[in-house]
C-alpha cells in the first residue's frame, strides 16, 4: 500500500459520482489513488448504503432511472477496479469491528452506521476518516482519526 489511507464514509463516496459540494476534492483524492499517492478505504457496508442512496434518489425523482443506471454502474465498476488496483482497501464487517462500533455508539451516541464508519477507519489505521457530517467528524477526532467535514 503506498500513500495515506483516507477512510470514506458513505456520504463521501457519493460525492464522487454526484456533483454536490465536496465532489471536486473527492475528485483529487480518487486522481491521488489512481497515481500511488493515497489509498481509499471504505467498508462492505458502504456499499449497501451507497446503493440505498442512489435507489432513493432515483424513487424520489432525484436521478432519471438511465442517470441511477449509469452512476450504480459507475460506481460498482470503480470499486471492482479500485481494489484490484490495490488502491482501494475493502473492509468486511467483522465481529471486531462490529464489537469495537458498539463501545463507539454508546460512548457518543450516534447511529450504528456511523459507529461502523469510525470502527472501521480505525481498524484499517486510517490516517483520517472523511465526511459529510459534521458530528461524525467529531467522534472521528474524538476516536484519534484525523476526521475531516467535506461539504
């Protein structure tokens, strides 16, 4: 693994695929990884709500259904070629890191999903953990990551 592992939240990993605030530094990251600058990492679980996320959007008439077809494509394909790479670092949902996420949600009081989030980055010894949400940001920082608001 060469460069910093930068630990993705679900939220961050949009970015990528839909233009919002934050995606043109997501874009750097992802260009970062692509060279050997960096490494990604991100959990199974990211993935599921990745697609949650796309699937609502594409309900709710956020994304045309070709739009929701092309960006889940878009998305599955780089995560494929990412981790084959080895620039990307996938993380199954372990007991340990479950384990660990459960003393983090009660410690701070958040969602699970997040928990997970701040469990995981600190299993893989991710140099930061990048987000959307500023509270999770926090308990990152609270946890000893580097945790990053990315809005």
């Amino acid at each position: 693994m060469r460069g910093a592992a930068a630990y993705l939240d679900s939220s961050v990993i949009l970015k990528r695929y839909v233009r919002e605030a934050g995606s043109e530094m997501v874009r750097g990251l992802y260009l970062k990884a692509y060279s050997g600058e960096a490494t990604i990492a991100y959990s199974m679980w990211n993935i599921g709500e990745v697609l949650g996320a796309l699937d609502r959007a594409a309900r709710l008439g956020r994304l045309s259904s070709m739009l929701y077809r092309v960006v889940r494509g878009r998305f599955l394909s780089e995560t494929i070629r990412m981790a084959k790479l080895g620039v990307l670092l996938l993380l199954p949902v372990r007991s340990r890191i479950l384990i660990e996420a459960w003393r983090i949600l009660e410690k701070h009081h958040v969602y699970e999903a997040d928990a997970l989030q701040v469990a995981s980055a600190k299993y893989v010894g991710a140099e930061s953990l990048l987000t959307g949400d500023r509270r999770l940001a926090e308990v990152a920082e609270a946890e000893g990551l580097n945790g990053v608001y990315v809005g």
